[in-house]
C-alpha cells in the first residue's frame, strides 16, 4: 500500500503553513487594532479671523459704501462652509452680495467665497450701525461691527 503522506517533507511543509499562518494572524491583528475610532481622530473645526479693508466712515442718504472681507484660516477643511447674518441697531439701510437681493436681518445666508465684497446702501439720514457675524459650519463666529455718520447733501 502506497503511503498518502511524504514522510521526509512533512515537517517542513508543516512547519511552513504554520509560520504563515501565524504571519497572517499578527498582520491582521495588528491592522484591525490599529484602527479603533477612539483613537484616530481627524481635526475639522479650525479657528479663522474676519478681516476688514478700511471703509468710509461717511455716507450720505442714497449712496453705497463697498465692504471688503476675507477669512483668514489657520489650516483648511474642504468641508467647512462659511454663512454670514446681520443686524442694523441704527438707521436704516441695506446690506447684499453685488446685485443680489438685500439681506433679511438674522437671516443666513451662504458665503460663496473666502474673499467676498458686501454693498451696503443708506437709506437714512441719521448715523447707521450694524453688526455683521460670519460662521462657520462648526459653531465658530466672528463678528464685525460698522458705524458709518451720515452726511446731509
């Protein structure tokens, strides 16, 4: 009768499945507890900064004023979108994007770049104050306040 196994192999190829199972073990050992999510966490909430290029602190009933801003980021989260509000406490004016519609105080509204002009247009004849807040999708707010005197013509 013929013998199934090789008697002179069988160590070795015994010994080498074991080894590379015992490899294939440790390597998926260490991947699947490498990867536990209280461990890895990905920062997506950076801080930024509103800056504001100087304006006229003047205008007169009728006249618009532009209001140039930027968002100045620490690091960048491509998924982080940036929303703007307002609120006039004083006169009465409007606030829009270029020739957009005016904004609704308190409302938000999208801001489509990090660098972007708002119009603001008087509508009074008295000194106008308001205060812009931008934010962003992760519950940060900067806010930038405007006082502009009125100039009777």
């Amino acid at each position: 009768m013929k013998s199934i196994f090789n008697y002179k192999n069988f160590g070795y190829t015994v010994h080498f499945k074991y080894l590379w199972l015992f490899f294939a073990v440790m390597l998926s050992a260490s991947l699947f507890s490498s990867c536990e999510k209280e461990d890895l966490k990905i920062q997506k909430d950076f801080p930024f900064e509103v800056s504001v290029m100087p304006i006229p602190q003047a205008i007169a009933n009728g006249d618009t004023v532009e209001i140039r801003l930027a968002i100045q980021r620490t690091d960048k989260y491509s998924g982080t979108q940036y929303f703007i509000r307002y609120f006039q406490y004083d006169g009465l004016g409007l606030l829009r994007f270029g020739q957009q519609h005016a904004f609704v105080p308190n409302n938000l509204y999208s801001i489509p770049a990090e660098q972007f002009r708002l119009y603001y247009t008087s509508q009074s004849f008295v000194t106008q104050s308001f205060t812009v807040w931008v934010s962003d999708t992760f519950g940060n707010e900067r806010q930038v306040n405007f006082q502009l005197n009125s100039i009777n013509r």
